[in-house]
C-alpha cells in the first residue's frame, strides 16, 4: 500500500463530506496514522474508522479528529491540552495545527501512554509531551491552555480542566454515558459558555464513576 496516497484519498472524500479547513485536511494528509496504529490494523489505517488499539481502546475515526480540530479553530503556537493520548494519533494531528511544543497530552493507561510517547517520536512528533496520569486533574504545569479537549466520554467536564484554561479558552467534550453529546464550551469570566453539538459515542473515560 502506498500510504501517501492513501492519506491523500481519505484527506479528498472528506472534503467531500464535510466543511473542514485546509489546514486540518492538510494535517490529515502528513500524519502517517499507520504508524500509530497496532501492526495488524495498519491495513485499514486509513478508512474512516475507528481501530482497536489495545487495554479496550480505540483510535477515533479520521473525520471525528477532524471535526474536532476544526471545531477548536487551533491556530499556530496555541497552547493545547488533550486529555486521553491514547496511541498519539490524536495529538499528531493537534501538533500539526498548533506546533508540536505546545501540545501537552495526559494518558490514564501507563501501557499506553508509553506507546503513544514512541509513536510519537517514531513519526517525527517527539516534542509532544506526554505524561501518565488521571485527566481529570488535566495538567497544571502547563497552563492556563488556549484550547483543551477530551477522546473520551466524561459525566461532566472536569472541573481542573476548565480551571486551567484561559479566559476566552476553548474546550471540546463528549458529555454523557451511554448516551453522549459533543460540548463545546467557551471559558468567560471564569464560567464555561457551553454549546451542545452532535450525538457522539466514545470510549467511556478512565476513572469517571460507574
């Protein structure tokens, strides 16, 4: 398989598809989502899908990493917290958008936030810091953030995350259990402004209640 092209092709069917700007297609078609996926998934890296990753996880579909990149309107040099690295697939896109320096990921899994660290540093993002911990505390040495989102599904948005926004900070959330919306919310005088989005279904996130 040639991956370049196939990059190329999933980045045109969903210009097709979808409203997203140049610069998210153009991330689309640089990170190499082969090589953050397990080995026997790399034939389907680039159909529109999620992939298993391993612990019960999985990648998101592309057009999903796209919708929700082009949702936070990232721009060069915003500092961005993700919470859920997963396998790294993610943050490679954000890193694109913004610079790889100020993306700043937290993993619950250490397995994977191990893996994800050498995806990483295997396709050429290895500035992106990862660290293993509980989102829900997001990551206080690095903010306040620009803009901070979650690749999992969360009861509410984590207090700490919207705490270490700045004012005028943008977060986007899949909200609910077994039913999910995809918030987008606005930090304003220390208030999330929020906006209910689209039905969504994501991994449920580590540590949020039964």
């Amino acid at each position: 398989m040639d991956f370049a092209d196939a990059r190329d092709s999933l980045a045109d069917r969903l210009a097709r598809r979808h409203d997203f700007s140049e610069r998210v297609l153009d991330a689309l078609r640089t990170v190499p989502r082969h090589e953050f996926v397990p080995d026997d998934q790399q034939g389907g890296a680039y159909a529109d899908r999620p992939l298993p990753i391993g612990d019960g996880q999985t990648v998101s579909a592309p057009h999903m990493v796209a919708a929700m990149c082009d949702r936070l309107a990232l721009r060069e040099g915003d500092e961005t917290l993700e919470i859920g690295t997963g396998c790294g697939y993610h943050a490679a896109v954000t890193a694109e958008l913004v610079g790889p320096e100020n993306v700043y990921s937290v993993e619950y899994l250490e397995s994977l936030a191990d893996t994800a660290r050498e995806n990483l540093a295997n396709a050429g993002y290895g500035d992106v810091s990862v660290r293993h911990g509980d989102g829900h505390d997001g990551w206080p040495a690095h903010a306040p953030y620009d803009a901070a989102y979650l690749t999992c599904a969360t009861r509410s948005i984590p207090t700490a995350i919207r705490d270490q926004l700045r004012d005028g900070g943008r977060v986007l959330a899949p909200v609910g259990d077994v039913t999910q919306t995809l918030v987008s919310a606005e930090k304003s005088d220390g208030r999330l402004d929020r906006e209910y989005l689209s039905d969504v279904r994501f991994v449920r996130m580590q540590g949020d209640g039964e």
